[in-house]
C-alpha cells in the first residue's frame, strides 16, 4: 500500500475513502475509479460531479445512500469521519440511475461502487463478469473501423464530397511548403 499525495487522483473518481481523509493508495482505490469511469461510460456524464471533497462525498452518499457502521466498519477508524456529518440519504435504485443499460451492466457497476474497499470486485473478476461476454461481444480487428489514413491526422474518414476539402487542404499545404522551401534556398 502507497501513501499518496491529495492532488493524485482526479476529484470526480476519488473513492470514499480518500474523501474522509485516508492516505493510503492502493488497487482498491483505482477499482473504485474504474467503477466511476465505467457508470460515466453507461451514463455518458460523471456520475459524482463534486467540486470539492465535501461535496463529492456528499453526492456519493446522496447516489448509494449513507453506509451503516454494519456495511463499512472500516468508516469509523477513518481521518476526517469524526469531522464530517451528513444527513441518512438513502440509496437511488440502480434502474433508475442507468436506465438504459442493461442488468449485467447494472451489477458489474454495482460490485465497483462498494464502500468496503476490500469488498470490491477485483480486475480479474471484472473480467469475466456476465456483462463482459454479452452482445454485443468483441469482435476481430477486420471488423472495426478504420482510422483516417490523411496525412493531417485530425480529419475523420469522411463522406466523398468533403474530401474535396480534404484535398484543398492537402494543395494548400503543398504550396505553402513550396513557398517555404523556396525562400529558404534562396
């Protein structure tokens, strides 16, 4: 286990635990992170949005609802868990959080967001989690897009008619080049 630095890790995927004041780093801390990513991928924005500590403690306990000395003993021997009180939330159903996604996204994110650090699923586990081997699977390198081939890197394969513009750019540069080179030689 690391001791870590405050700044470390990115407020909005900072796990609970780190928000009442503990020091240590450690893969728990990063399971939690991935859970966050993983339920703004599901949702397509942050789930906890805070501004600061407080704050984002507060919107995870508003989300999953204020944990129980029962489901996080742990809670109590924290840093800052004397210092801080908020009132008893109680937890959003997860239907309700990401209802577009599927039930297997649901739980995989679920055994993410645990409170107990040690109660968190593991990458191996995560792994082969249901949700992992649903449709739709991986598929073979063959069957995903391409990325543009232009030489500007920031143009997308794009329709035939604006690649015209494509191919503007492409002369300009040339040209400008040209000019370039040319006074340079000169």
């Amino acid at each position: 286990m690391l001791q870590q630095v405050e700044s470390m890790l990115a407020l909005w995927y900072r796990s609970p635990e780190l928000l009442y004041g503990s020091r240590s780093y450690d893969e728990e801390v990063d399971l939690w992170a991935v859970g966050c990513i993983f339920g703004e991928m599901l949702n397509k924005f942050p789930l906890f949005r805070g501004e600061n500590d407080i704050e984002q403690l507060c919107l995870v306990l508003q989300t999953l609802g204020t944990p129980s000395e029962e489901i996080w003993p742990e809670m109590t021997e924290l840093p800052d868990y004397n210092k801080i009180s908020f009132p008893e939330y109680k937890a959003v159903p997860w239907e309700k959080l990401f209802p577009d996604s599927t039930n297997s996204a649901r739980m995989l994110l679920k055994e993410f967001l645990v409170y107990p650090s040690d109660k968190r699923i593991r990458a191996e586990k995560a792994l082969l989690h249901d949700y992992i081997f649903e449709y739709p699977t991986p598929c073979c390198e063959c069957a995903l897009p391409k990325p543009s081939t232009n030489k500007h890197g920031f143009l997308p394969n794009i329709p035939s008619p604006e690649l015209k513009i494509s191919d503007k750019i492409d002369s300009i540069a040339d040209y400008l080049k040209s000019i370039y080179f040319k006074s340079s030689n000169s």
